[in-house]
C-alpha cells in the first residue's frame, strides 16, 4: 500500500457522507490535512442525523438542529469551508435516482476534483460491528452521481436545460471504511485537530476521554521509527 502526496495545485474536496460526525469520525485528519494545505473542502451530509439519541424524551426535530449545529463546528475545526445538508430521514437512506439526481446536481455546481465517500460494498467489520445501511446506501449513490450521473449531459438532462449545470468529470474517488485499502494518508500531525472536531459530537459521544484514548492508541503499526504515526486508508480510483 502506498503513502499518497495531494498534488500541489489547489482542489475542490467534496465529502459525500450520511451522517454528522461519518467525515470526522472516518476521516478527519485527511480533511484536516486537505484544508491545511490550501484546498476547498466541501461537506455533503444526506442525513442529520435525527435518530442518533438514546434519549427517550429527545425528537428528532430537535435532535436534527443539535446535530447539524455539531457538524458545522466540527467541520470548522477541520477548516471545511461549506457543510450542505440533504435532509433524509436517518436510518431510511436508500440509494434512489432522487438522491443520485441531488448529489449529480451538487456534482456539478461545485465542482469537485475529489470526491470522498464510504465503500459501500462493506456489511461488517470484524465481529463486533455491522456497517450501517446509511453508509453503504450512501456510498452507492455517491459512486452512481460520479460516474456516469455527473459526466452524462443526457442524465438529468433539466440540470443543465434549467440551471446550466454542465456535465462534470470528477478526475478521483477516496473510499472510506473499506477493507481492501490502495492509499494510505499520513495525519499525523493533524491527529489534535480531528480529536478536537469529534469533541464537539456532544450528543454522540458520551464519553471524550474514552474516544480520545482510542484514537491516540490507533497507531499505524506498519511506520518504523520517528515516533508513532497516525494514518488514514482509502482504496483510491483515478477515473478516466
């Protein structure tokens, strides 16, 4: 697996995820280190979140402006410059042409030259932990906008007859959370930075210390020497 360097030139970074805190939690220190070196980061969220409490006397309308109030915070300390909200309902995310149709849409308005979302061909993790349907339906709908949604003029064709949104090429796709990784990220020193973004998810994350321990242990064993290093993996696609 190979350690890959973000091109000098400035890029547009679109982060295609489901759920407030899904950017920081699988991939915060890339974002963090994108936004440091000079490029514009974006931050799509399909959902917000509104079923993540444990609370019994919490709504989702409220859990909704809680929620988007900690992605937006969050998102500043990565250095995000824009968090976009889709608004579906949480937990009944599927990867249907009205969704592929919004992110097809943002696609070409904003864009990107990298899109970031998760691998949604990933059902499980180990024993211990079953990927949420959100992820992988979002992960579905992201690839679908990019390719061919995005590049097509003939799909969606009221995006450029009504708005004159132009057909898009996005030049490479980062999944996340996959299991057959291609390109690993250095963040180490950005890993303060990511902990700092997850301490403002105050209604997910009950206990801070706890998650900061475990990122702090999350030392990629594969680095010799020059102290622990901290990485992020992605299987990465150069489209063509």
């Amino acid at each position: 697996m190979s350690e890959q360097e973000t091109p000098k030139k400035t890029l547009t970074i679109m982060g295609i995820f489901a759920h407030p805190d899904d950017p920081e939690f699988f991939c915060g220190g890339s974002f963090a280190r994108w936004a440091a070196e000079g490029h514009r980061v974006i931050f799509v969220l399909a959902t917000s979140g509104d079923k993540g409490s444990s609370d019994p006397q919490m709504t989702s309308e409220r859990l909704i402006v809680i929620r988007e109030a900690e992605e937006r915070a969050a998102a500043a300390r990565l250095g995000v410059q824009e968090v976009i909200f889709l608004r579906y309902p949480d937990g009944e995310l599927q990867p249907t042409l009205d969704l592929r149709r919004q992110l097809t849409r943002l696609i070409r308005l904003k864009r990107p030259d990298i899109v970031v979302t998760n691998d949604p061909t990933v059902r499980w993790y180990g024993t211990e932990y079953l990927n949420h349907p959100d992820h992988r339906a979002i992960g579905d709908a992201a690839l679908d906008a990019v390719f061919p949604a995005a590049r097509d003029h003939l799909t969606f064709p009221e995006l450029l007859r009504d708005e004159g949104l132009a057909p898009h090429k996005v030049s490479t796709v980062y999944l996340c959370g996959t299991r057959e990784p291609t390109v690993k990220i250095d963040v180490t020193d950005f890993l303060e930075t990511k902990i700092a973004a997850l301490r403002e998810h105050k209604s997910q994350i009950a206990d801070m210390d706890e998650m900061e321990r475990r990122q702090r242990a999350n030392v990629d064993r594969e680095y010799q020497g020059n102290g622990p290093r901290y990485t992020e993996a992605f299987r990465v696609f150069t489209l063509r």
